[in-house]
C-alpha cells in the first residue's frame, strides 16, 4: 500500500504532540538537567520534535515536488535512532554516552587545531579569526581543569579523548541481538540518504524520479517517523525506569506502532 503525503504529515504531528506532551511534564518534575546521561536524553527528545515539527511544516508549505530539505533532516532521525538505540541496548549505557558526547568534543577540538596550524604554518599566525598555537594550549588547559569536561579525556596529561565507534563500525560488529536487523535496515537508509547531504548528479537524478504517484518515497518517510518514535520511547523509557516517570500516550501510538518493528 502507497502511503499519502497527507498521512505523512499527521505522523509526523502526532509523534510531535506524543514527545511534546510528556517533554513537558518531565520538565515539572525538575530533574537535574546538568547530569550528564539526564541532558543526553532530554537532548534526543527535544531533537526529535525540532525535526518532525520541521518536517511537518516542509509538508504543509512545500511550492515544490522536490524532497531535499525533507531527506536531509529525516537522516538526521535516522542517525539519532541507530544511535541512540545501540547505546540503550548495552550493558554499559552510560559510559557509552560519555565517550558519545566526548566524540563531539575531540573532533572540534581536531577542527580546532587543523585552524590553528594553517594560521601558523601559513597565514603567519595573523589572521584574526583562526586560533594559535597558544590559544590552543589555553583551550586544552582551560578543558583538563573543567570538572565538567574533562571526564571526556582518557588521558588528561596527554589530552587524549575518549573514544566512540563510527557508524558504520556500529553496524559491522552488531552480533544477533534483537534491535539488529531494525539497526541495519535502519543503516541502509542511513547511507543511501546521506548521498542528499552533499551534491551530486546521481543524487539529483534520483529525486527527480520522487514524484507523488510514481513510487513508495512517502512509504519510506513514515519508515523513519518509526524509527524517531522508537527514539522518543527510548528516552523517556529511560526516565520511567529512573524516576518512574508515568508516558502519557494521548493517541495510542505505542497500539499503532507495536507490530512496525517486525
């Protein structure tokens, strides 16, 4: 069955109100936002009505046949539930967060340094919006004495980050747990998606066949609005598992859901 762009959107609006609603009364109950496994899966939920609120806008006012906004921010669902679900499914989750978020930092701070050696190595260490060496150091020194941010490194001395797997070696080492195959399904969209981040013929040409009538695009979008329900739950699962947080389900959805993953 061919599913419509009309129920595209209510799936997106539905899981928004979903994620929405229970975001604000975790918000009554005041937890420690500052803890960091608390903020990490505040954060995914938040992401995830940002998204679907932007994707069901695209929707509404959309001037054109084209998806490349649509595509673009639907991979970012689909990163956030390959991630997020791997994490939750191991015996070490919070640990795995931290070297998740420390990930973030390490590559910034690389960003950081590839700046500073092309303003010292070949703009002279003058262009005014590059660090320098010295800044640098001030960065590293500033991080390794943060309470905060410096359970990011491994080693602190030699200001070396800890570590998290890349995507595609998430996948490759995934075993026969039950979440797999949904995780590499899920990756294979992940990667097919990705080729509308940047440009290229092939994916141009490809849009160009995503016409309303002529194929599954929109069986494939409410695919995803799955995959970022299974997020959201995933998140404020794990606030009822620690706070015995009550979800409020206003739409039934878990009822709709309960047999997509299989």
């Amino acid at each position: 069955m061919k599913i419509q762009k009309e129920y595209v959107k209510r799936f997106h609006e539905q899981l928004v109100n979903f994620a929405q609603e229970n975001l604000s009364r975790l918000e009554e109950l005041g937890i420690d936002t500052d803890e960091e496994i608390n903020s990490t899966y505040l954060g995914f939920l938040v992401r995830q009505i940002t998204l679907n609120s932007d994707l069901e806008l695209l929707l509404e006012n959309k001037k054109h046949n084209f998806h490349t906004s649509q595509l673009i921010l639907l991979r970012c669902l689909v990163d956030d539930f390959i991630h997020i679900i791997y994490i939750a499914n191991q015996a070490n989750s919070e640990e795995l967060i931290v070297n998740y978020n420390a990930d973030t930092y390490s590559k910034n701070f690389q960003k950081l340094k590839d700046l500073a050696t092309l303003n010292e190595e070949k703009l002279g260490g003058s262009y005014p919006h590059y660090p320098t060496y010295k800044m640098l150091d001030e960065v590293m020194d500033k991080m390794k004495k943060n309470p905060f941010r410096n359970h990011y490194l491994s080693d602190i001395e030699s200001f070396k980050f800890k570590t998290f797997k890349n995507t595609g070696n998430i996948i490759r080492d995934l075993a026969e747990e039950d979440y797999a195959h949904q995780l590499k399904r899920a990756y294979f969209i992940w990667r097919k998606l990705s080729d509308f981040v940047h440009y290229s013929n092939m994916a141009f040409n490809e849009e160009q066949s995503m016409y309303p009538g002529n194929d599954y695009t929109y069986n494939e979008f409410a695919e995803i609005i799955f995959y970022s329900y299974r997020t959201v739950m995933t998140c404020l699962e794990y606030f009822r598992n620690k706070y015995g947080f009550e979800i409020v389900d206003a739409d039934n959805l878990n009822e709709y859901y309960v047999d997509a993953g299989h």
